[in-house]
C-alpha cells in the first residue's frame, strides 16, 4: 500500500456534530480534525519535524475510520478507558494504536500529540482557527502567497481525486482566496480566515471533504438466472439460456454492492461474506451490467456520475448509454425487435431507461429527459459541487456561524441542487429493517430508479443528513418506505430541522399495522408491486394538513415504576385499557422471541392469540372505576357504560384496518365544513344525535374518542361484524386522570403507566400526501 490521494479522502468521513454531552471527547475532537487535514500542528514546539514525518507515514498506510474508531470508545470494547466524559493519556495510546494500524507508537510521539491537544480549543474555535495554524507554516500570523498556493493545491489535488474538471477549477479557488483578502494586501491574516470560515461555504467543505462525494463505482450485484439468451458486458460471450450471471441490478430478491468481486452461491464461509450484502452507499450508481461470475473480480467499474464535476454539464442532462441490458426487447427508437444473435447488442440509458439499436444511435437527441419519472429525479446535471457555483451564487450560499457550528461539513454542504423547472424532486427515506427483508429491496430499487443521492438509509445516519441535503430545494416531496413509526421518525425530524419550506410526505407501508398509510390511501402493506406505477401515482397526489397532537404524561409519586413513555407526539391514536394490554403482552413476546415475530402473517396470529387470553380473562374490567376524562375542561360521564378501553382518534384506523369510530354514511358536500357545521363553533361534542352523523377528518384539529366494551368487540369490528365502538366525544382537548397502573399505548408502541396525568392538546399540522382515489371495480362505477 502506498500513497495515494484516496487515503486523504477516507480520513474526512467523521461527522461534525455536536456531541449530546457537553465537550464529550474534546481533546479527541481536536485530534480528528487536524488528522482530517493530512497534517498535524507543530504547536509551542512539542512535534519535532521527524516526529512530524514519521506521523504522515503511518497516516498514509492507515485504512481506518476515525469515526469507527471514536465509536469503540463510546459504545465498544475500548469504553474502560473512558475518565468522565474524555480519553486519558492511556486511552489515547489505544487510539493512536487502533487508527494508525501499529503495534506501538513511540511514546514521545504519543505524549506531544496528546499535550499538543491541552491548548484550551473548543470545537468550534478549533475547526478554524487551528487550520490556519497548519498552513501557516513560518507562524508569522499571515498567510502569504506561497501558502495560499498550497491551499489551492491541495484543493486541487482533492478535486482531482473526485474526477472534477480542474482545468475550470483553479481559476475559481484563485479568486475564492482572493476574496478572503478582504484588506486587499495580498495575504490573509488569522481575523479574515475566521470571517471567511464563517460564511465561505466552499472553502470549508474542500478542507474538510467527506468521502461521500467520491463516486465509488461499486456495482451492485445480483445472481440471475436469464430467461433469454445475454451476453457478458466484460468479455461478449454467451452467459447462455438458463445460465446464472451477475447483474448490476437491485430490483431482485438478493443483491450485494461487491468493488470487484461477488461472492458465488453457496460459498459463505469462503472470504465473501463482508461484501456479500452490504449496503449500497449513497454515491453508489447501477448500470445493468451483465457479468459472468468468473468475470465479476475483472469488471471495470460502474463509471455513471451521481452529480455533474464540470460547469459544462450543469444544467441539461445528457444520454448516458450503457451496452447491453435491454430487457424489453423492443427498441424505443423504431419499435422494433432488438435481436440477440451472436455478440452484445443494444443499448440502455441510466436515466430514462430508453433501450435502443446501436444503429438508432445517431437519431436520438444529446438531451435525456429523465423519462416517465422526470418529475421525481434529480439528474446529474442538478447536482453539482458548490465551488463550482458562480461568484454571487457562492455570496448567496453564505450561512450563519452557528450553522456552520451545528452542521457537519458533509454533502448538504458540499453539494449543491438546481431542479429542473417544473419538477418535484422526491427525497426518499427507508428503513430497510421493515417489513422483513422487503425494506432492503425497496432501497435498492429506488437506488435504480432514481439518482442514489436522493435516497436515504436510515439505519446509517437517520433522515438529517438527506433533510440537510434537499433543505434548499424548491417544491420537493417526501417519500418515506417504512411502518407508522419509521414515518412518526421522519415528521418529528422534520419538525426539529426547522426547514424553510415544509414538504408534503408520501408513505410506502413496509410495516405490520401501516394505519397511516391506508387513510392516506397507500395501502396496508407492500407486497412488492411496480415501483414505478407507484411514483406515477405520487405524481397524481393531493396535499392534507394531517393534525399532530402533543401528550404530557405527568406521574404521581408512588413506589410502583412505570414503563418510559415511547412518544410524546400523537400521529395516529392514543388508548388505555384492553386494546393496549394486547398491544402490550405482543410488544413484550416479541422482545423476548423476535424469530417467532418474522412475518405480517405470524404477527396476526400471535395477536389473535392474545386478544383470545384477554377476553377470556377481562384484566381491564370496569375501567371507568380507574380514570376520569376531561374534554376541554368539562368532565365526561362514564357512569352509564361499562368500558375497558378508550381511544382517541386522530385517524380513522388502527391495530391494521381497525375503524372504531366507525362508518357514517358520508353526507354530500365538504367533510370539514360539514363537521364544523355540524359542532357550530364549540370545541366539543358530546350530543349522541349530533356524533352520529359526524364524519373523521384527521385535519379538523378535533379528535374522536371512542369506547370499548371488550377484547370480543374489537374482533367484531376488525372483521366487520360490527360498525363501531361506543362513540363518546369529538373534542380538541382531553385530560386523563388515573387512579392505578394501566396498559396505554400510542401508535402502536405500549407501555405500562403508573397513576398519572394525561394531557392531549393540538401540537402542529404536517402536509401529508393523499393517494389517488382507488378505480372502482364497477364497470358502471362512472356513474357513482
């Protein structure tokens, strides 16, 4: 291994981010941020200039991640070496050990690195101040022509590495730098690098770049056996008829993003399972390259550019055509057969999936639409590097020191996004954990069908790095591809981020319940349908303000302990008694036994199986003895029901298709003005006449609240046995008060309350994406 300028790329993948506990692994910080740079600080003399040279050695032979690293000492085996919230002297020979690879680091070397690290820095002092101590390198408190020359050089070294067009991109550094001068004397001192730090965008993000603008050009390999006769895209032979070969495909049932090698069916122990499977990172592209096995360790790799590296290809997207992978067979062009006879024929483009002759080449246009899924792709030519921004866009992209502060100097930073005019860019979360293994699937499809950028992992970071990322562009959506939780996950981000535009969010249900996602109209659960019919349906979407409702649970001082409370924001419903008691004794089974929890079907079972034992044992008899309601203040009398649970509603479904309020015949006109209509201008509604005829609406800032006699009446309405439960209330504030320990639960996640107060008020509304309405299956249904 020697020196290459990918080692210098790899160091830079440590997330700045401020850590939950105050100046936790300060000192180490430090550490990260210089090493970050390829160069160490020579501060007061405690780094001798061999020292120096013997650091950059190991540096350069390093194959470690700082952050990896980091996370052993927080989380892993290394956590003993922790004293308070920092790393002491022996910790950080640990450190030095595992990150530069060596047995043994001379412990002069050790010792001046960490007293180096004693100056007294904060993070945000250290992330600017102590790079211009780095590169000024005569410490005369300037930086002057020659060090500003090796800035830009290094710079355009780094840029070189990412495949940019350096021969445009000198020109902009050399004026960038100029710019700092802000006293126009030819060199920059320490107070005009700080006030370039603070709001010269580019700057920082070339210094500290992060290897996720590196095109990685993994493919993304699948076995496949093919119906029809294909040919290797490496060496043009026959894979032959009913053969298995790679393909650089996602949208199987197995896939791998493998750098030159696939690892052979049946093979597990062989070296390849570190590969095999692994996730596609966020600049990984597909092609629908076709290999033999034996080809794939040989296969050049997958060169389709993620986001454009030259001014000239700003702005309008072009082909990009790739031999081979015509699966339909039919040439867009002429609409005629593309024939396989002896070699590799046809041609596909990446973006709009156009399959052409060879010879229908010289026909189509330079200009790629993006297809039937324009509206939703961010092609290259709208993604490109800020610093290849012009001089007044780069003056408008300046932030505010307390967000450099705050964000890492990551791809939001460094990158930067110019839609196509009249389109919806779609930024696309999964939780590839849902749903079994049809959340890994549903990623790597989306990863084909649109750019890999625009779809976002969230086991690997969560949703602030692509909220980040698309914080500034200009009518997108969301789509999110997970359970109720995974989208309760998303909107709560949403609503931290404090973005200046809100998106409306889509659901793609990969969950067991899904209860959102089929009032919105997306279905009970996917079950692997055309994704691309699905974007299309996207596109025909409507906008509903969904209301959100904030829940304060206030305890009261007993010995007993209560389970933690699982959210404190109500997307979907909130309920105490028997409903949550199932939801409850499920919650825990599967905690205990999650292989007997591993399919929709199953999970239905072992609910049956509890709601039975619940019925049967009736552990939330007499509820209304146990609790007091208040609506809007005024008491709500139970003392003529017999109840073991009440819910309240904010969606009309729960426990997956469960409508306990029930259906009304829906009168003609507007469902929220009828419903205000219909409660006049009061908050609450308790009138038995007046409930009746009152329809959900999850955006009227009103809940429904509902009571159950039993376990029994809640099978009865789930398969429609029954209409509904006992309608109580349509009101916009509740109170509960409880006397002893209950189930509740909220969307879903139970828990169990000790005595407390409950309060539920009105927290905010969410635009949320309502699906097109389902064809009737009526041959007369026009006529509805």
């Amino acid at each position: 291994m020697g020196s290459w300028p990918g080692r210098r790329a790899a160091i830079s993948n440590y997330p700045w981010k401020q850590s939950s506990k105050p100046h936790k692994y300060h000192n180490q910080a430090a550490f990260v941020f210089i090493l970050r740079k390829r160069k160490m600080a020579k501060e007061r003399g405690l780094i001798s200039p061999s020292d120096f040279a013997q650091l950059q050695k190991y540096m350069e032979y390093s194959t470690k991640k700082v952050s990896d690293v980091l996370k052993l000492f927080e989380d892993g085996e290394m956590a003993e070496y922790l004293q308070g919230d920092a790393i002491g002297y022996e910790g950080f020979q640990q450190f030095l050990k595992i990150y530069l690879e060596v047995d043994n680091v001379p412990g002069h070397l050790s010792q001046a690195l960490f007293q180096s690290f004693q100056t007294g820095y904060y993070i945000e002092d250290t992330v600017r101040e102590v790079t211009f101590k780095l590169y000024d390198t005569d410490r005369n408190g300037i930086l002057d022509s020659s060090e500003v020359d090796r800035i830009i050089i290094q710079m355009m070294r780094m840029a070189e590495y990412l495949d940019w067009d350096v021969s445009e991109l000198r020109p902009i550094l050399q004026q960038m730098m100029k710019e700092i001068d802000y006293d126009g004397s030819g060199s920059v001192s320490l107070a005009e690098w700080l006030r370039a730090g603070a709001t010269t965008v580019p700057l920082l993000v070339l210094l500290g770049l992060e290897m996720t603008l590196k095109d990685n050009g993994q493919h993304m390999w699948r076995p496949k056996r093919f119906p029809r006769p294909v040919y290797c895209n490496l060496c043009e032979s026959s894979i032959g008829l009913g053969k298995q070969g790679l393909s650089c495909n996602p949208s199987g049932e197995t896939a791998a993003a493998v750098s030159g090698a696939a690892r052979p069916p049946g093979e597990e122990d062989a070296g390849w399972g570190s590969s095999w499977g692994a996730d596609l990172s966020p600049s990984g592209a597909v092609c629908k390259y076709v290999v033999h096995d034996r080809c794939a360790m040989k296969a050049l790799p997958c060169e389709v550019s993620t986001y454009a590296k030259s001014r000239k290809d700003i702005g309008v997207q072009s082909h990009v055509w790739v031999r081979g992978g015509c699966e339909s067979g039919r040439c867009d062009r002429c609409q005629k057969k593309i024939r396989i006879y002896h070699s590799l024929v046809g041609l596909h483009c990446v973006w709009c999936h156009l399959e052409i002759h060879d010879d229908c080449l010289p026909a189509m246009g330079h200009e790629c639409d993006c297809g039937l899924l324009r509206d939703h792709i961010l092609p290259p030519s709208s993604i490109y590097p800020s610093v290849l921004a012009s001089g007044q866009e780069r003056k408008t992209s300046k932030i505010s020191q307390k967000t450099v502060d705050d964000l890492s100097l990551s791809t939001s930073e460094a990158l930067r996004i110019d839609p196509v005019s009249n389109t919806h860019p779609l930024l696309v979360f999964v939780n590839p954990k849902s749903g079994g293994k049809q959340g890994e699937r549903v990623l790597w499809k989306f990863q084909y069908l649109l750019n890999p950028r625009q779809v976002f992992n969230l086991l690997k970071d969560g949703p602030e790095p692509g909220l980040r990322f698309f914080r500034d562009v200009p009518d997108y959506r969301i789509l999110v591809c997970g359970g109720d939780g995974t989208v309760g996950w998303i909107l709560e981000s949403i609503d931290k981020a404090n973005l200046p535009f809100v998106p409306p969010v889509a659901v793609l249900p990969l969950g067991t319940g899904n209860d959102l996602a089929r009032c919105l109209r997306w279905g009970g659960g996917y079950e692997g349908q055309n994704l691309g019919k699905i974007l299309k349906d996207l596109e025909a979407s409507k906008v509903v303000h969904m209301d959100r409702w904030s829940v304060e649970v206030i305890p009261q001082q007993t010995e007993e302990k209560s389970d933690p409370v699982p959210f404190h924001i109500i997307n979907n419903y909130f309920s105490i008694g028997v409903d949550a008691s199932i939801a409850h004794r499920f919650h825990i089974m599967r905690e205990k036994y999650p292989e007997k929890f591993n399919s929709r079907m199953k999970n239905k079972l072992w609910y049956f199986e509890f709601a039975t034992s619940e019925s049967i044992f009736s552990t939330c008899k007499k509820l209304e003895e146990s609790l007091t309601v208040e609506i809007c203040g005024k008491p709500l009398d139970l003392s003529s029901l017999s109840l073991e649970g009440i819910a309240v509603l904010n969606i009309p479904s729960t426990h997956g298709g469960s409508n306990l309020w029930g259906d009304t015949k829906r009168p003609h006109g507007d469902v929220h003005g009828i419903n205000q209509a219909l409660g006049a201008t009061a908050r609450v509604i308790t009138d038995p006449d007046i409930l009746k005829t009152c329809v959900p609406d999850l955006s009227d800032k009103r809940l429904e609240v509902v009571g159950l006699e039993g376990a029994i009446e809640i099978g009865q309405i789930y398969t429609k046995l029954k209409n509904a439960g006992h309608r109580l209330a349509k009101c916009s504030e509740i109170t509960f008060h409880t006397t002893k320990t209950l189930p509740m639960q909220i969307d879903g996640e139970p828990w169990m309350q000790t005595p407390c107060t409950i309060k539920i008020t009105h927290r905010n509304q969410m635009p949320m994406l309502v699906g097109p309405p389902p064809r009737s299956s009526n041959f007369f249904g026009f006529l509805c």
